[in-house]
C-alpha cells in the first residue's frame, strides 16, 4: 500500500473515527482541531450519557433519518450498530441497551466514550493539533494538494477529510467554516436549518408554564390533512415553547411545513391510555366521590398543579366552581380539552440551539461508497457537514461513526 499523508479536519466522532481507521491502516495522520479538547460537542450529547448508537434493524434504523437515509446504506454495511459496540467492548467499555433500543455506555458517561477514542488515537500514532484553523484547502487538476493553516502555512497531504459539523451547537466550535471551504472548493450546499430543536409557539401559554414538564403524553401536529403522531412520551415547557423528547424528534418534518409556510397545529393528548369514554366514566366517578368539593381540588387527581389554573381558563370553567355543579356539557368538554389540547405553531428555535444540523454538502457530490468528492479527488466528507440527520435515539452519532470509518479507509487506500 502506498504511503498517504491524511489530514482529518475536525475532532468529533466522525473525524476521530476518520482518524483512527486510516491510522489502523499504517497510513500516517494528522487530526487537526481548533478546540483545546476532544469531542468538546460529543461531551454534550444524550445530556451527557452519549447514546452512542441504537440497536434497531438496518431498515428500521435507515427509516429514522428525515430524508436520503438510503444515502447511507454502503457506510452501515462498513460499519454499523454491532461493530460500534463491539470496537468500544474491546476496549473495556461495557455497553447498556435502554427504552427504544438506545445503546449507552454502562458509565453513564460520554467523558467514557471520548477517552476510548482519545487512547486508540495515541495508540495509532495519530498526531493531533489542537487550537488550529484550516483556511483552505488547496487543488490542482481537480486533486487535492494539502490544507493552508490559520497563519498561512501551506502543510501538503495526499487526502483531506472534512468534519467539521454544522453550525447547530455553535459555542463548542461548530462555526461552518468548513462547509464554506467546501463551497470554495465547488460543492453546493443544501441550505441549513435547524434539525432536533425546541418550537415556538403563538400563544401565551409557556409565560406560565416555563419548566413545567408532561409526562405519558402523546402529541399530533397537523397541517391540513398531513399529520404527525408522536409516540407516548415527555413535553417541556419552555419560554417561548414546547421541547423535550417529542417535540424534538418531530421538530425537522415541523420545521419543513413551516418552511412551506404551511399553518402548524399541536394537539396535545394528555391521557393517551385512556378514551374519551373512558375518561368521561371517571370524571363521573371523581365527581360523585368528591361532590362538594371544588373542581380545582378534583383536577389535582388529573393534571399537574401547576397546569390546572389554566387548563380551567381555556374550558372557560370558574375556579371555585363544586363538582356536582359540573354539567354533563362541561364535562364532556373537559375531555375533550385533555385529549386535544390544541396550540399554534410559530416557527423553531436557532439554527444553533439545535441538536443536529440539517442540510449540508449536497449528497449528489459524495460517493457514497467511499465519502469521496465526486468533484474534487482527494477531498472526503463525512459526519454532520453532510446533508444527512436523524431522529434522536443514537441515529446520528452511528451515521458520524460510519461516515468517519468509511472516509478514513476509504483516504488511506
């Protein structure tokens, strides 16, 4: 095999994952990261767990991306869900298989999974640079020649991985200054928006509510006819919104009706065990036990104290209102209000509150088989800058693993 010289652009765990499986390759390479650490974005993810991968099948697993999953086919078949928890297995990290086929570190602790990557990076003599930019990356005759430093300095590589991510999370480093040297360099870019990110909603209500959380809910966002069904789960009040697990995992097919400035709508069913006869028969039930008592003090038996207030408001209902003073109408009414509680969607958050970045490199540029530049030789992609994401789950963080393995094999060959 011939000698490479491999720049990789980027330390998060596609670029590590680059950097390592050119490095097990004997090819000699340079990681090259403007932050003073590690995986400073990866420290974040799964709040600090790292939900490292998920255990679902190939199809499944593919049918969670928002859009080009298919894209990715030739990179799990590299490299997938098994052989991530097996490379981490073999280096003493234990894994756990939660809810939802989340595969975490038995740690608890994504601090865990940086340090495996940084001793297999000492171990295959990876150079890393730390605190360095890359202004640019050089070509001739459509090849890559080498990258230009910060300060100027013209370093010569045989290969160039770019991993620099998006701009989602931006205060651990993620800038897009690499997908503007991708730009640079003649590749189209997919506009970016965010991807896994809180919503904004019209009415007042959140002003009331911020930091109140509803467990076992179950959430539909429509738009005309189309419609989106959560699984049963956790919202978050917020500020200016909804958030927690729900809200983020649908939040990009949200995203894209509002960007056809599509009306957004969220019901909002707040106990999805149970039918609306169902829940009409205990109602019947809570007033007869408790008949003279207030209907507020009944409602603490159905809803968080801090929502009853206003959930009353919205029915319209007075607040010292007794329960045998309840109509059947009402009541019918209060039913309906807790399996369809309905609010206005006015747009998502940032760009850089989001958890992943959509759009990116535009797929149509890459090979898939090998993440090589279809334009320019030499140059491969991997990880977040590509127009590539997920659901939450551990979907990402494998498609950054497989990318990065991918593209590193594929440069040192």
């Amino acid at each position: 095999m011939r000698i490479k010289r491999i720049a990789v652009i980027g330390a998060g765990p596609s670029g590590m994952m680059a950097a390592i499986r050119a490095s097990q390759l004997n090819q000699p390479v340079i990681l090259f990261e403007k932050n003073s650490i590690l995986g400073r974005k990866l420290l974040l993810s799964g709040k600090g767990r790292c939900n490292i991968t998920n255990a679902s099948s190939l199809d499944l697993f593919l049918n969670r991306f928002s859009k080009n999953g298919e894209f990715l086919r030739s990179a799990f078949a590299k490299f997938f869900n098994q052989d991530i928890a097996g490379f981490f297995k073999e280096r003493g990290l234990e894994l756990k298989t939660e809810r939802q086929s989340r595969v975490f570190p038995v740690t608890d602790s994504s601090a865990s999974v940086v340090e495996i990557l940084k001793n297999e990076l000492i171990k295959n003599k990876v150079e890393v640079i730390y605190k360095t930019n890359i202004r640019d990356i050089i070509i001739d005759q459509g090849a890559t020649k080498g990258v230009v430093l910060e300060n100027g300095e013209f370093v010569r590589f045989d290969a160039v991985i770019m991993a620099t991510g998006g701009l989602s999370y931006s205060f651990t480093g993620s800038s897009g200054e690499g997908l503007d040297i991708a730009k640079r360099a003649g590749h189209s870019l997919i506009p970016l928006r965010a991807g896994l990110v809180p919503l904004e909603v019209k009415e007042d209500y959140p002003r009331y509510l911020e930091g109140l959380t509803l467990e076992n809910i179950q959430l539909e966002f429509y738009s005309g006819k189309d419609k989106i069904v959560s699984e049963v789960g956790d919202l978050l009040f917020t500020s200016f919104g909804v958030s927690g697990p729900l809200v983020i995992t649908l939040s990009g097919r949200v995203g894209d009706w509002l960007a056809q400035r599509k009306a957004v709508s969220l019901r909002i069913d707040l106990k999805p065990g149970l039918t609306e006869q169902q829940l009409d028969a205990r109602f019947l039930r809570e007033f007869k036990l408790n008949a003279k008592k207030g209907l507020k003090s009944v409602m603490k038996t159905m809803l968080p104290l801090r929502l009853i207030n206003l959930f009353l408001s919205i029915a319209k209902m007075p607040l010292d209102k007794k329960a045998n003073q309840v109509t059947q109408k009402e009541r019918k009414e209060l039913v309906a209000l807790l399996k369809g509680w309905k609010l206005n969607i006015s747009g998502v958050r940032p760009i850089e509150e989001g958890m992943v970045t959509r759009g990116g490199v535009n797929l149509k540029e890459i090979n898939p088989r090998t993440m090589e530049s279809r334009i320019i030789k030499g140059l491969y992609f991997c990880g977040e800058m590509i127009d590539i994401d997920a659901d939450t789950g551990g979907f990402n963080l494998q498609a950054a693993f497989s990318t990065g393995y991918l593209a590193g094999e594929s440069a040192a060959q």
